[in-house]
C-alpha cells in the first residue's frame, strides 16, 4: 500500500467513525443504541426501527454506480431472508462521499433500475463469461423489490470529511456543554476510543451501546492518549494544542504548580528525568532579585525507587542545582511547612521534590495559595484530588520525554 493510499485508507476509516459517533450523538432517546459491524457498518437502533447504515468515502473518486453495487446486493439479501423470518425486519442506508458524478442518481432508484444497475453483473473471463440476476436468484418478484426500495435510502451527497468532523465536535459540545478544546481532546478523544473498542469486539452483543451510557463513557476530563486519535491530529499538533491550552501564559502567575510525572523501570533514564526537571525549573519557576513574589515548582516522580531519586536529587546538588524535599535533616519526618517555603533569589531553591504521593496531598492541604496540579500518566491515574479550589489537569502521555514537549 502506498503512502498516499494509506493515508487515504485512515481517512475512510475515521469517517466511518466519525459517523458512528454523530449517530449515536443524533439518536432522540437516550435508550436509543447503535451496533457497530453488525448487519452493516452502523446499525441504528430505535424503539420502533433498526436501520443497516453503509458507509462510504470516497473524496478522491467520481460516483459510479459499481461503488454500491455489492453493498445493495448484500442488503438485498439481507431482505431476503427477512422476508422468510430468517432475519429480522430493518431499514437500509447508504451514505458515501464523492469528488464528483453524484446527478448521475439524480432520478432516484426504481425497480428496473435497481435490477439493470445494482442487481445485475458478470463473472468469468472469455466464453466462460456469464451474466447473473441477484434478484432472480433469490427469487424475488418486482413487488418484493418495490417494498425493499421503500426500505432504502441511498444518500451520495453526504458531509465532506472536515464538514462531518466539525458536525461532530458541534454535536458534543451540544450534549456535554465546555469549550472546543473540551469537546475534541476530552469528549472526541474519549469517543474515538469507544467505537473502536467496539468495533473489534468478537461478539455482535458486545458491539451495542445506548446513547446514554456512551455520553456516560465519554464525559471525562482526563486527556487520553489515544493512538487513533492522535493519528488523526498529529503528534506535534497534539502536543502544540495541549502546550497552548495549559502550559502558555504570557505573564507566569505566582501559583503553587504541582507537576506530577510517571516514568517506568523499562524505559527509564535520569538524563531524560534531569532534562525535565531543568525545563519545569527553567519555566514555571520566578526567582529573579527583582520578582515581588518568587515562586518554583513541586515535582513528584512516580515510579522511580527513592534510592534512584536520591541519587538524582544528590546529582542536581552536585551541579549547583538547589532542590529541598520537605526533610530538614537525616532522619526528620516530611513536613508540608518546610516544602512550602518561599522559594527566593537569596535561598536559590530552584524546585521542591516530593517524594511520595501522601506528601502531595498533605502539601496541597496546608497551602491556601492558589494551587494547580498537572498529573501525566503512562497507563491509569494514580493520583486524585477532587477538590473544587484546586484545578487538577490529566494528560496521558506514551514516555516521560514527551511531557518537555507538552510544557
């Protein structure tokens, strides 16, 4: 496959699921559900109706009528075997996206047409070339087919890949309130990740959600990294949104800044660690002379042994690079009053190391300033503070040495 064709493969998949997502969006009842790869690519269900939704796109290609032509032959006998009770009674959809030739179904679908164009092909090479009639093959008659017409609807003007896109981040902010930012990098994101858990469930049942349990799923506030949905946006533009939605502010403001970052044994390496350490010093740290209110940061590493954190904190000391941890001396229990002092131009306290997750909460709680927390996570939290004083932002990141990116 070449790079171009992958590209556009990746497309049509995120369209399709990307009208997963405004389907179930669009739904009137929260008890609605869809299917996802069950009958067809969406199944709609309603409390009186399913509707079997093919999906198509095609951005780069004109309209024939062969671009549907299997997939009306597998409705048709789908209706089949309705008819005979094999399967259940549903609707029909087909929705696809072309560059152009789209008159050429400007006169609708009747029976003959849906027999000559739709209904009827070749197989075989040569003299061994014959001609097939689905339709009579499977034995139905012109008012069989009439009533699987009232039953389809073929839609071949649908959104464009960025008009459906923006449809579908308008619709979440529609069902969940927040800001733009909210409705892609929480919501969408979160979304993303549910169809396509779903999609690769082996069971039809488990490929089922309402709309009331998918808004449930999707109403998190954690940034996730989400491979599809990162492939979507981009690595560098995914890091850049985050970057400007949190960590970009023209005048740095004296707040109490917690950064709690995760590493693991198997891909750890202190310079990555040292690396980040002097950004969020570099950054979010105010000690010049002149600086009415001097500031540094707190810094809590999970998933480093303490023997590998004292270590780098002995390493930074060595280097000139001030840091305290809330222990006055050998042996002394932490104290929250200790870190929190005021990080100045003349003590030359660069950043505050805490070393355990009960030393961060014990700290938030004794500080009254305004305080921020930014948790990045490899696999699940690990940290909570739900306190409504305290803003608590989670990002979800792949290594420890794309949070120097993010920040």
């Amino acid at each position: 496959m070449t790079n171009r064709s992958a590209v556009d493969t990746i497309r049509g998949y995120f369209y399709q699921f990307d009208l997963s997502i405004l389907s179930v969006l669009q739904l009137a009842s929260a008890s609605d559900s869809i299917d996802i790869e069950c009958t067809e690519d969406i199944d709609i269900r309603t409390a009186t109706d399913v509707t079997a939704t093919q999906c198509k796109y095609y951005a780069k290609s004109e309209y024939n009528h062969s671009v549907i032509k299997d997939a009306i032959r597998h409705m048709v006998s789908h209706f089949k075997e309705s008819l005979v009770g094999a399967k259940p009674k549903v609707l029909y959809s087909i929705k696809g996206h072309y560059a152009s030739g789209q008159e050429k179904l400007d006169g609708g679908i009747d029976v003959e047409f849906l027999k000559k164009n739709f209904l009827t092909y070749s197989e075989g090479k040569g003299a061994a070339r014959v001609t097939r009639y689905h339709h009579s093959e499977l034995g139905l008659s012109d008012g069989d087919l009439g009533e699987f017409l009232a039953r389809l609807t073929v839609d071949i003007r649908a959104r464009e890949f960025d008009e459906q896109y923006r449809d579908v981040l308008a619709a979440l902010r529609s069902a969940l309130g927040g800001t733009s930012f909210s409705a892609e990098y929480f919501y969408y994101n979160n979304a993303l990740s549910v169809i396509r858990e779903l999609s690769i469930k082996a069971a039809p049942a488990d490929r089922t959600i309402t709309k009331a349990e998918f808004l449930t799923r999707i109403n998190t506030s954690d940034v996730l990294f989400n491979e599809w949905f990162v492939e979507k946006r981009g690595k560098k533009a995914h890091f850049a949104a985050l970057r400007k939605e949190y960590f970009t502010e023209l005048n740095v403001s004296p707040y109490e800044r917690f950064f709690l970052v995760e590493t693991n044994a198997g891909s750890y390496n202190r310079s990555d660690l040292k690396d980040l350490v002097f950004e969020l010093s570099r950054k979010w740290a105010k000690l010049s002379a002149r600086e009415p209110s001097p500031f540094c940061p707190y810094v809590y590493v999970h998933g480093v042994p303490i023997g590998e954190l004292l270590a780098l904190k002995k390493e930074l000391s060595t280097e000139g690079f001030k840091v305290i941890d809330g222990h006055d001396f050998q042996g002394a229990d932490f104290s929250a009053e200790s870190i929190a002092q005021k990080a100045t131009h003349g003590n030359g306290i660069k950043l505050k190391f805490l070393n355990t997750l009960p030393s961060v909460e014990q700290t938030l709680d004794a500080i009254t300033k305004t305080r921020r927390i930014y948790q990045f996570y490899l696999g699940g939290s690990y940290f909570s503070y739900d306190k409504p004083a305290v803003r608590h932002v989670r990002i979800q990141v792949e290594q420890l040495s794309d949070i120097k990116f993010i920040i």
